[in-house]
C-alpha cells in the first residue's frame, strides 16, 4: 500500500469521525410536515397609508412577533415569503381549537386609536350629529358617538397588565411617547371640563370601543406620561389586550391565504416508514452491486453507507429543515449515489480488459479518469433541476431541492472519494491481484459481452424507436385530455383533510358518508381501509366537522391526521409557477448541454426530457392521481433523471466521434455508444428501482406517489436516453453535423517586440 494511499484512507476516517460528531451533537430542524403544528400563510394588503412593500411586510413581521410570542409556542417560525406574504409555523399546535386561536390572535390587525366620547347612543343605526364622527359598540353592551381619532395606536410605546393595589381586577397600564402624551393630555383636559358621557374617553380596538372611562381629574387637570385601560378584565384578557397593545397595530391588513394543521403521530410514521424505505432499499441496492461487481462493489456498498452519514451531517451543519419530501430526497440520492461508482467500475472493466497486465489498479485509476466527465455533467444537471426547485418552488418543495443538492454532493464525495480509496486498497492487496476474479474488474461482464457478441443496429431502426416514442406521447396527452389533471389543493385551491379510522372502511363507503353529509363534489381518495384523503373546495370549519363525523359514524375513532387549506388565487399562482419551473428547466438544461456539447445535442436531450415526463403525467391523469406539490417534485425530479442517464450516452457519442476515423459513420459510433454505455444504465437503473420499490410500499400516500412517480420516470428515461434521444440525435446530426475536432484552447504567442539582445 502506498504512502498516498494510506494519507487519503486517514483523511477519509477523519471526515467520516467529524460527521458522526456533528450527527450526535446537533438535533435536526424538522419541519411542521414531521413534527406536527399549525401554519398559516398572510397575504399582506395595502391600506389607505401603507403601501405593502417588502420593508413594511418586514415590519409587519416584527409586529406579529411579538404576537406570537404571547403565545408561548416555542420554536416557532415566521419569515416573509416573497415581497407581500408571511409565513408563521408554530410546531405543538395540533388540534382545530388551538389552531383557530392563533390565527384570530395573529391576524388581528390592532388597530388601537383614542377618540374623545360625544353621546351614548340608541344603537348601530343612530345618525352621528357632525361629520366625521362614527357609531361604534361599547364594551358594555352600549353604542357609543366617538368624534375623530385624537391619538393613534403607535404613539403607545408600551403596555403591561396589572393589578393595582386595593383593586380585585386587572387593569392594561399604557404608557405614551412625547407626541402621545401631549395629545393625550389635551384629550383628558378638555374631557376633564365636560358633563355626562363627554367626560370620558374611548379607547378603540379594530373598531369596538374596548374600554370608555370617565376622566377622574378635576376641571384645569389633565392626564400625561401613561394611564390605565381599565374594564371588566382577567388576567388572562388583559394580559392579551397588552400584548395586542404592546405589538402595536400591524402597518399592513393580512388576509389568510393558506392555513395547514398536521397532526402530531403523521411526523413520526413518515419518519419510520423513510427510515425503513432507506434501510431496506440500502441493503437491497448493496447486494446488488456486490454480486455485480464483487470486491469493488462491496467497498462500493460501504461508501454508500458511509454517504448517509456524510448527508445527514451536511443538513445538520448547514441548519437546514428537514421536510417529509426532503426525506424522499435523501433515500433517492441513496439510488442516484451509486451511478458515479458503476460509472467508474464500467470504464475500469473495459481498460483491464484491453490491458489485463497493466494491472487493477491502473485500471481503477484509468476508470475514475475516464468517468470523470460523464460524472460531472450528470450531476451538474441534477443540481440544476434542484436549484430550480429551490428558486421557483415553495415550503416542502424548496426543503426536498436543499436535500436533493445536498444528497448529489454528498454522493459525489462518497463516489470519486470514498470509494475511491477503499476500492484502491482493496485492488492493491497481492492475494487479488494474483486472482483479479475477486475485485470484480476482470471482466466487462456477461450482459457487455452478451450485448458485444450480438451488437444489436438499434440506430438502424431509429425511425421505429421514435414512432414507439411519439406513440406513448399521444398516449399520455390523450389522458390529459380525456380524463383531465386531478390537481391537488396547492393548484386548484380549496381545503384537504387526511384523516385515519380505527375500524376497516372502504373508500366507496367514505364517498358515500361524506357524499350524505352534503358534500357530494368532495374527492375522496384512500390507499387501503384505515387512511383517507378527502380534498374539498373551500369550506368552513364546521363543514369540516361534519365529515369528520359522517367518518365517524362508519369508522369508530377518526384522527385528523393533516388539514391545509389554500386560497384559490394563491394555487393559481402556485400553478403558473409550476409551469414556468418546468419551462425553466428545459432551457436551462438546454442551455448547458449546448455549452458542454453542441445545440443539437442540447435539443434532443430537452426533447427526450419532456417526452418522459409527459408520460409520467399521462399515467397519472389516466390513474386519476393527484397532481400536487409532491408531484412538482418528482416531474422536476425526473427532468434531472432523463438527462442524467442521456448525458452519458452523449458523453460516449462524443468521445468515440472525436477519436473516430474519417470513413466511420456518426451513426455507428452512436450505436456502438449506446451499446457500450447499456450495462451503466441498467445496473444504476436497478440500484435506484430498489430504492423507490422500498418507498413505494412503505412510504405512505404521499411518498408513494411520489415514488410511483419516480418510479415510471426512471423506466421511461432510462429508455428514452437510448431508444429516443440519441435516434433523434442522428438525424439532428444529418442537418447540423458536429465536428470531429475536439475544441481546444488556443494559447497565442506574444509578438516579437523586435528588442535587439
């Protein structure tokens, strides 16, 4: 073993040792989808003063701050989305009571202003005797004529309940700023002169008069610096009024556009159950590769393992949340993980069986080498497609781009690093290399040789691949059309429940108990006899009892298990910038692939990308699934898939076209290509199907369908990198020829100066 190779195995320890560390010593941000509570989101309006730009959002966000922290929900969450949205998640809030308090609390908008008092009126219908006076109740039961607005909420630098002495009631103490205190006491002295109901003051909140006392100082006095708010007050209801108070009034009007509560036992099945899909998928995927690849592949297998750890300790240290699609995102990588090492034990198969005496090690290094660009430009375009997912999506959708960048960067480490140098010092063992067999590298295996001895013309009969192709294409547009999109409540707008029975119910059972409880245009949806969806327009928390007791009725014991409601101007925006992501991301993906390659490559790629996708949405419009933000997900998700496995195969195109001869065909060297590159696809397309199997039965709805999802995209693109894009590719080479000249960089020579030595 050499010297430089024990150096990278102790480095490798040392990472491996720092990631464990911070693994036991940080605990996880879960996000409310894992560890229950309530979340609203604000859509922040303008007022007759206020305009709702981002700095008075900002504002506005101090302001609930403090709201919030009344509340005293721990760490609890509260961001502005965009330039005019806020979002406030506050984990442990779990039931619909604790909810609806928050979001009344929350929303108030406070608006506090002190009037001077003209008449105790008959009622809400009593004319004001001058303009610009307003009929508003009192706290006791009374109307009150107030005159115009004397001193404004945010010249009250703070508030605080109290109990003053030889009083049995609570009281809000209220003290002024300079400005405040002077208006006041103009207020105060000129009611200190007055008779009747003109000796007091009102005291108004959102437009109720929530307090109106009598001024008790003599004619000539008056009442400066702070003053207390009394009525009829406990100390819990002074203690909120002081917390109103002490927030201030909220510079912008909210309107609650969405609102999700999720209960607190989904977290932890959703937790297990990945766990499970993980665990499982891990081991399947690792004796996969270790019958495939042997020694290599078991050092392979421990890399991959060691790729968890690396992951989990990257999300820890960079504070990210972790969200239930954020956890698809991390056992997928797990699949996407061992595609850089079949990549190299591919290439390094091919080098030893061209120079068996150079040796496995060579072999291995020659393997990296060669595999290096493919890695990297399949990688780079995932990371693109969950960049776009970061940028353009939103909440949970935004969590599962952070741990899918994270899951591609840690698999790389664990790839070209990792398993790198175990597989180094596995090959370099004298007892292997006396019997290459062992490290797995000694021969291209029996599906390469089998595909060498037949070499099958698929580019002969590309015209008949890309009429199967536009066949499926037509296909799945005719779902589309036929049986439309079931668009999920992020998309359309409305209200989803998720709800569990503790006795066996059938879905045509809960349609028809909902159905009778007068909501016959309810979807109904259940993937076995205890678990259903139930997604509805936008309707009311009493309608929501409703079915919940209709399920009741049939199902014994209901647990409301998720609750999210969506306006529906907030899923048409959501819906648009679905669209746009998915148009995003085919540019993009283009853009790069006509850097790296050339436009025609660029264009098939794009081309093959939205043919597996459309599929993906066919299926689902035919299943009549959901097509929600998970979904999003898994489309943008596939989009970085499909390119991954035809990058590959481009990658071979261009390196045997630039190393071809002139009478050699653009043709036959991308069949020879596409053969050569088969076994990678298949062996990687595997290992991922191992893992997405494990989702798909343990995962739960929603990770189900996402997994489905993947699931079909992963057969489709795995077929379209071969039998779509690079017949296209042919025929696009026909028109826009590229050259067999590899470009290199020219590096000029400075002038002669014409300097005599």
């Amino acid at each position: 073993m050499s010297r430089g190779a024990v150096v990278r195995f102790l480095l490798v320890l040392g990472l491996l040792a720092g990631c464990a560390a911070i693994a036991l010593n940080i605990k996880p941000n879960l996000g409310l989808d894992l560890r229950g509570g309530a979340q609203f989101v604000f859509q922040a309006n303008d007022t007759e003063t206020t305009e709702a730009t981002a700095e008075n959002v900002d504002k506005t966000v101090e302001v609930l701050r403090g709201r919030v922290d009344a509340l005293g929900v721990a760490e609890s969450t509260l961001v502005r989305q965009g330039d005019d949205r806020i979002l406030v998640e506050l984990p442990g809030v779990t039931n619909d009571d604790e909810a609806q308090e928050a979001e009344e609390r929350i929303g108030q908008t406070a608006q506090l202003s002190v009037h001077p008092v003209v008449a105790a009126v008959n009622g809400p219908d009593a004319e004001p005797s001058k303009k610009g006076n307003e009929i508003l109740p009192a706290e006791d039961g009374q109307y009150l004529e107030v005159g115009p607005t004397a001193l404004q909420g945010d010249e009250i630098t703070g508030a605080e309940a109290v109990q003053r002495e030889n009083s049995v009631g609570y009281a809000v103490a209220v003290d002024f700023s300079g400005s405040g205190s002077d208006a006041f006491g103009k207020l105060s002295g000129e009611a200190a002169c007055a008779q009747g109901d003109q000796r007091r003051i009102a005291i108004v909140l959102d437009g109720e008069v929530i307090s109106s006392p009598e001024v008790q100082v003599p004619c000539g006095g008056n009442i400066t610096g702070s003053t207390d708010i009394t009525g009829d007050f406990s100390l819990a209801t002074a203690s909120d009024l002081s917390a109103l108070i002490e927030g201030g009034a909220l510079p912008l009007e909210l309107e609650l556009i969405s609102d999700r509560l999720v209960g607190p036992t989904l977290g932890a099945e959703a937790i297990d159950a990945s766990l499970e899909a993980g665990i499982i998928g891990l081991i399947l995927t690792g004796i996969f590769i270790i019958v495939v690849y042997r020694l290599v592949g078991a050092m392979a297998t421990i890399a991959l393992a060691s790729y968890a750890l690396l992951a989990y300790a990257m999300l820890l240290a960079l504070g990210s949340t972790l969200t239930l699609p954020g956890l698809a995102g991390f056992v997928l990588a797990i699949g996407m993980a061992i595609d850089a090492n079949v990549l190299v034990f591919e290439r390094a198969r091919e080098e030893y069986a061209e120079y068996p005496s150079a040796g496995l090690r060579r072999a291995l290094a020659v393997g990296f080498n060669k595999a290096w660009s493919a890695i990297i430009d399949s990688n780079v375009t995932t990371l693109l497609a969950a960049a776009l997912l970061f940028i353009l999506g939103s909440g949970p959708i935004k969590g599962f781009g952070v741990t899918l960048s994270i899951g591609v960067i840690a698999s790389m480490i664990s790839a070209l690093i990792i398993a790198r140098v175990l597989s180094e010092l596995a090959v370099s063992n004298k007892a292997v290399a006396r019997r290459p067999a062992i490290s797995g590298l000694s021969n291209v295996g029996k599906v390469r040789e089998w595909l060498d001895r037949k070499n099958p013309d698929i580019m002969g009969r590309r015209g008949m691949w890309l009429g199967v192709s536009a066949a499926a294409v037509v296909l799945a547009v005719s779902g589309i059309v036929v049986q439309g999109l079931n668009l999920g409540v992020e998309f359309s707008g409305g209200r989803q429940l998720d709800y569990s029975v503790t006795e066996d119910v059938t879905v045509d059972e809960a349609r028809a108990a909902i159905e009778d409880a007068g909501f016959p245009q309810a979807v109904v949806q259940g993937a076995d006899t205890a678990d259903f969806t139930v997604r509805t327009g936008e309707i009311s928390n009493e309608d929501e009892q409703r079915i919940e007791d209709a399920l009741v009725e049939i199902g014994g014991e209901v647990t409301k298990e998720d609750d999210q409601t969506i306006g529906a101007s907030l899923g048409t925006e959501l819906r648009d910038k679905a669209l746009i992501a998915f148009g995003v991301a085919l540019a993009v993906q283009l853009l790069y692939l006509a850097i790296r390659f050339k436009w025609t490559f660029g264009v098939a790629a794009v081309v093959a990308m939205a043919h597996d996708v459309l599929i993906v949405v066919g299926l689902f419009a035919w299943l009549e699934k959901p097509i929600d933000g998970i979904f999003l997900a898994a489309a943008l998700t596939i989009i970085g898939l499909s390119v991954n496995d035809t990058v590959v195969v481009f990658d071979r195109i261009r390196e045997r076209w630039y190393g071809s001869r002139p009478e050699d065909e653009f043709n036959a060297m991308a069949n020879k290509a596409a053969v050569e590159t088969m076994p990678r696809t298949v062996n990687t397309g595997l290992g991922a199907m191992f893992i997405l199997a494990a989702l798909a039965v343990l995962g739960g709805d929603s990770l189900r369908d996402f997994a489905i999802a993947l699931l079909v995209g992963l057969v489709v693109g795995t077929y379209s990198s071969v039998f779509t894009a690079t017949p296209l590719l042919t025929y696009l080479q026909q028109k826009a020829p590229m050259s067999r000249v590899k470009r290199e960089k020219v590096v000029r020579e400075p002038e002669d100066s014409g300097a005599v030595v």
